[in-house]
C-alpha cells in the first residue's frame, strides 16, 4: 500500500542474506554443514565481563536514561584503554564518542561528512556497511583496489587526480576485512600524508585491533604522527571481548568528527544501556587475560587450517591478522561458483569474494569460527572436492 523512498532502493543488496538462505536450506535438510561463511565469533563473553554486566543491572541508577554520549566513566576508561594498548592520548569528552556497534558508527559517519556528490574512497574488497552510509548520503564511491601483490594496501598513485579534488572520506581497514591483511607503519605515515594533502578525512576501521598473529600486535592509525588532524578510528568490543550481541563501539581521534558524530548520534538515540557501559568499562580496564587466549585459540585454529590445507596440497597464505583467512578460487570458477560448490559437495560454507566488492572476484573468505577439529575437517573436506575438480 506503500511506496518506500527512493533512497532505500539506492542502498547495496544485503549479498550475505542470500548466502544464509542457501545455507539454511541445506540445515533444514539435516546435512552437516560446517559454517564459515559468517563473521560471528563463537566463543562467549569472558565471565569477568557478563558478571560486571549482572552486578549493574542490579543499580537502579542504569534503569534511567543514560546521559546523552554516554557515561564519563566510560569514555575515561577508552581514553586509559588507547594509552595502555598504542600510547595514545585522548581527551575522553572532546575526542570519545560512544557508538551503538560499530556498524552504525561505520554507517553514520558518511552522513556527518559527505554531501551529495561528494566522493568516498572506499577499500575493494571490503566491508559493505561502508557502502550503505555512502548510499544514504547521496554521495559517490570510488573503488580502491587492494591486491595481492600491494600487499592489500591501496596504491594512491592510482587515484585519479579529478576524484582527489572531490573526495572528502576515505575507509581503511587493518588487520582486514575479507582480505586478513595488516598495515604498517609506513602506510599509515603516507595516509596521513595524502589526507593531509587532499582535506580528506580517514576513517579507520579497528575491528580486528586485538587480533594480530605471530606475535604482531596491529597497530592503531592513531598511532602515526598527525594522524589525529586527519582521522578517526573506529574501536569495537564485539571482536576483542566476544561481545558482538552487546552493541557496544567507540570513535575517537579527530575533535571536529567525534563532535559531529555526537551530535547525529543526539538526534537518533539516547545512550546504551548504563549496565552495558559498565560492563564495557570492566572490560577495557579488568583482566586482558582473556584477550591473549582468544587471539591464541585464533592462531591455534589459523594454524590447524591452513596447515592440513597445506598438507592436502592447495597452496594457500596464512592470514596476519583478523579470524578469515582469503583463499584464491581454482581456475574455471567464480567466487560465487566456488563457493557454491564447496556448499553443495564439502557441505563447507564460505563467502564468496565478489560480496565485498569487485577485486574480491577470484577469492572465498573462511571464517576461523569454529572449533580447530572441525575446522581440521572443513580443509580435509573442502581439499577433497578441489582434488575432484582439479
Ligand atoms: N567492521 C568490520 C570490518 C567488521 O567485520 C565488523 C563486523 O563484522 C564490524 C566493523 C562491525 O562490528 P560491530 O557492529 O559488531 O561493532
């Protein structure tokens, strides 16, 4: 009876729901599926953390609208999180900003920022809510290419001199989403260095910031000199603590962007739930214990994985950073074939490249969200139907 607006039919096509329905059609039937085609850590919330969040719920004080922006206590414990972990400096109120997930963070700052025709820089492969918000602001993406060969950084040289001129945003990512890559510092330092050059502002997606391997702590973009002039970070709890159901992220870095995004955020919502930023606190500040196991379990299962697919002989790179690992499809498939062929015949989901973008044509992304045994058993299954088809 009603028509919706035209800016819904602007918004990218949800690829994963269609993966789900494929997947789910298959549990229905009862057949094994291992699932790896999903970012939801399986692992719960460590216990330290859940009972912050009971002992809170008790405070009839958290029963009330939070303040507006959150709870200082919780913006102070960010700004002591980003000193102990990357040496950082952060004023809690100017330069904190308490976000609903980091989803809606990623989606709503392309409205803070961009005008319509304005132009994003936006990282291919990668995550799709970066799209969203772009589409929501009327404005334009332009596709920045990460290949094997730059290492999955993006080569600015390669930026057209014309889409400089109206680019106003830029998304990165590290350690990666679908890719598993890593930054270093010298790519941060020319970042910076083209932001600065250009006025564009860098939003830096820190999702996987705890999960980095062989001993390779990420590193934070607020890290590099002058970074804050030009950017911002984006920090969730849903990755490093296992708290993906809580909603609970952070922005922080640049004064003017936290106080844009604030003042969105005032006219969308009141804060998160008070025991839920309590319980956020716990975890910035309590035992870190938990997150040198979790990213221990990631590597134990990293190496597991890709070992046994080693070992059954498909020659494939062992991620840096993040829980996916990027694997190159065979030739004569498209991501899309591949993985429907690894559904089909190794009842193995996995995501096909071409949903985080062009340049991820030619990929699947494995999530490591799984039990090292079953994921043991994906690889023997999944090298078993590539040897068929070989
Ligand atoms: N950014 C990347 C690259 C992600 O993979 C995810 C979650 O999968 C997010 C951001 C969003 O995390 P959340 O909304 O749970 O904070």
């Amino acid at each position: 009876r009603f028509e919706q607006a035209e800016i819904l039919n602007r918004l990218p096509e949800q690829f994963f729901a269609k993966l789900v329905k494929k997947v789910n059609a298959f549990v229905k039937q009862g057949v094994d599926i291992i699932n790896l085609g999903q970012g939801n850590p399986d692992l719960p919330t460590p216990s330290h953390i859940v009972k912050a969040l009971q002992k809170a719920a008790d405070n009839p004080d958290f029963h009330k609208y939070s303040p507006f922006r959150g709870y200082s206590f919780l913006k102070e414990a960010v700004a002591a999180f980003y000193e102990r972990e990357y040496g950082v400096k952060l004023d809690p109120e100017k330069e904190v900003a308490v976000l609903f997930g980091g989803k809606a963070g990623l989606v709503e700052i392309s409205p803070c920022i961009l005008n319509p025709g304005d132009i994003a820089l936006v990282p291919d492969p990668g995550y799709p809510d970066y799209w969203s918000g772009i589409a929501l602001a009327r404005a334009q993406m332009h596709m920045m290419p990460l290949l094997a060969e730059n290492h999955f950084l993006p080569d600015y040289e390669q930026i057209p001199a014309e889409v400089l001129r109206k680019a106003k945003l830029m998304f990165l990512n590290y350690p990666n989403n679908p890719t598993a890559a890593t930054a270093t510092p010298e790519f941060f330092a020319e970042t910076v260095e083209l932001a600065a050059k250009h006025r564009l502002l860098v939003v830096h997606d820190f999702a996987y910031g705890a999960i980095g391997y062989d001993g390779q702590k990420p590193i934070s973009f607020l890290e590099t000199p002058g970074a804050k002039e030009v950017g911002v970070e984006i920090y969730t709890l849903s990755k490093t603590y296992n708290m993906a159901g809580w909603r609970i992220a952070f922005m922080v870095g640049n004064e003017q962007v936290i106080e844009s995004i604030n003042l969105y955020q005032d006219h969308m919502y009141v804060s998160l739930f008070g025991a839920v930023q309590a319980a956020a606190r716990e975890a910035l500040l309590g035992p870190q214990d938990c997150v040198r196991e979790l990213v221990e379990i990631y590597e134990r299962r990293r190496n597991a994985f890709i070992g046994r697919l080693q070992a059954l002989g498909w020659q494939v790179q062992a991620p840096k950073g993040s829980f996916f690992c990027w694997l190159p499809v065979p030739k004569g498939y498209t991501s899309e074939t591949f993985a429907d062929l690894l559904l089909e015949q190794a009842h193995v989901a996995v995501a096909p490249g071409i949903g985080f973008g062009s340049h991820g044509e030619g990929y699947v992304r494995v999530g490591l969200l799984t039990d090292e045994s079953r994921l043991v058993e994906a690889a023997e299954r999944m090298a078993y139907v590539l040897k068929k088809v070989e």
